[in-house]
C-alpha cells in the first residue's frame, strides 16, 4: 500500500498519466453526521476493511481524504476538482473549511504541474471541497487560479448555485459566498464551459451527468487502450457506500436521485471493469468493485506509486 503522508502518488492507464494530489486526510465528521443511513452494525461488521483509513471505530469519526486528480491525456493536462481553498470565508463549516490554510498550490508543483499548465480544471459539483482553488486573491480580487483553462462546470449546478436561482430554495448562505469567489470570477474571466449530460474532454476522456448528491453532480470516466476508470466526485464519499449502496450522504440534495446515480455507476464500474477513483477516499484512493450476494463488495485497491 501507497504510504498515505505521500501527497502526490501516480498510474498510468492505457495511455492517461494519473497523478493523486491530496490536500489533507484526516478524521472529519462522526458517521451518524456524515453518513446517517449508515448503521453503526455496518461500520463495525465491515471494521477490518474500514478501518483505519476510512474510518475511526474508536471515535466514530469518518477518515477522509480532501483531493485533486492531475490527468495528462493526449497533450492535455486536466485538473478534477480543485479542494477547498486557502483562508476562505466558509462561515458554519469550522474547523475543516471556514479560514483554514492550504498549500495545495504547492503540492501542484511538487508534482509537476504549475497553474499556466492546466489545460482543462472539471468541477464534477460545485460544493466548497471541489471549487476553492478555482480562484486565487490577486489585488483585492478573486482571479482564474489557472489561467489558460477552461473550467467544465455543471449547469445545472451553476443554474443552482448561481444567481439565476433567485428564490435562494435549497441554499444555505454560505453557498452564496462559495460561487462569488470560487465560480463567479471564472465566469467573468470568460473561462467556464456549461455542459449538461454528456461531455467529451477527448478520446480517453468523457463527462456525465449522475445527479442527486446536487442537480448537477457528475462523473469523469476514464477509456484508453484496454484501461478503465470512473472518477467518482461525491457520488460516494467512503468505502462503506459501496457495501451499502442504498446510504446516502447528509449532504445530498436529492436522496433518491443521488441513490440510483451511486447504483448505476457501480453497476458500470464492476461490470465494465472500471477502477472506482474517487473524491475522498483515504488510502490508495482507488479500488476494484465486485459484484457480490446481489450487491457489492470491495475489490483490490490500486497500485499507486509515488511521483517520479
């Protein structure tokens, strides 16, 4: 296994370069909060294959990782998702969000990968974890952290999230301050690209619609040569959702919807042989998934290595 304080890890699949850049893993919300579909049997009945990554038996806390996926693909390099910031207004979201600093500008390049070379950044949703370090504070102002991308975004989350939902329905506050200084200054920059359904990024690459967890949450697969992977975003947030597919998040917005997307892309994923890689998984970060007893269960986990 992959030693977990390593915060740039890589694979090759068929001919897409993969490279893992964590910006934090570390205990996050009890389960009963995170995950409240969840029963406490479960966790403990799966312990041995939960814990200590992913979960905390002797806290109760939920193991996550905070990450970001590098793909170099056909002369492209795409950055998945973008964390959560640096020193950010997140009011309601201490300890983990509201002013916390991060050096994940700095992990970029420790990998390699410097802001003018991104080519192409996917916002797979628009929640605080996945948008933050689309801008950076430039005199006063929130400006494109990378400055040739362009930025894939949800529409229907961007309609969501956006000033066009202007009965404010399913918005807490802070959502508003996260789209004004991580999405609204993109927009600006005349650098977002609004898809709905299906997008294709290349030949390797494709983005789709697997709304519920938001009205616009989707995921990346991955096709080269013989090789296949689905970047997850938060379809699912730990591994235990695998095993009970049915449990939703606290945080999804749509409970059924988010339900039938997580069953639809793991029924893929183990059929079509896709690696699951997904947003906050602890450890390797990404794993096999079998079909088991009429539902699913926890294949190998990858072989990632570390940066060359």
């Amino acid at each position: 296994m992959t030693n977990v304080n390593e915060t740039a890890q890589r694979m090759v699949l068929g001919d897409v370069e993969v490279i893992r850049v964590r910006e934090w893993h570390e205990p996050f919300l009890p389960a009963a909060d995170f995950l409240p579909e969840v029963s406490d049997a479960a966790w403990k009945a799966n312990e041995d294959r939960l814990a200590p990554e992913h979960w905390d038996p002797g806290s109760g806390r939920t193991v996550i990782a905070l990450q970001s996926w590098v793909l170099r693909s056909g002369g492209l390099t795409v950055l998945v998702d973008t964390g959560a910031g640096s020193e950010r207004e997140r009011p309601g979201m201490e300890p983990y969000f509201h002013r916390r600093r991060s050096d994940f500008l700095g992990r970029l390049a420790e990998a390699g990968v410097r802001p003018e070379d991104v080519d192409v950044v996917v916002n797979t949703h628009l929640h605080v974890d996945h948008v933050g370090w689309n801008t950076t504070a430039a005199d006063g102002q929130w400006v494109p952290t990378f400055p040739h991308a362009q930025y894939l975004v949800p529409a229907a989350d961007d309609a969501h999230y956006g000033p066009d939902n202007v009965s404010g329905r399913g918005l807490q506050p802070v959502d508003r301050l996260i789209y004004e200084d991580s999405v609204a200054p993109v927009h600006r920059a005349g650098q977002v690209v609004l898809w709905d359904g299906f997008h294709r990024i290349d030949d390797h690459l494709t983005l789709e619609s697997a709304p519920g967890h938001t009205p616009g949450a989707s995921v990346l697969r991955l096709a080269s040569g013989s090789d296949r992977a689905v970047f997850a975003g938060d379809v699912l947030h730990s591994p235990v959702q695998i095993l009970e597919p049915c449990c939703n998040s606290g945080s999804c917005l749509d409970p059924r919807r988010a339900a039938a997307s997580r069953l639809r892309v793991l029924e893929r994923a183990a059929d079509e042989r896709e690696l699951l890689v997904p947003a906050h998984f602890g450890g390797t970060g990404a794993v096999e998934v079998r079909r088991e007893a009429g539902g699913f269960a926890l294949g190998p986990w990858a072989a990632f290595g570390p940066q060359d």
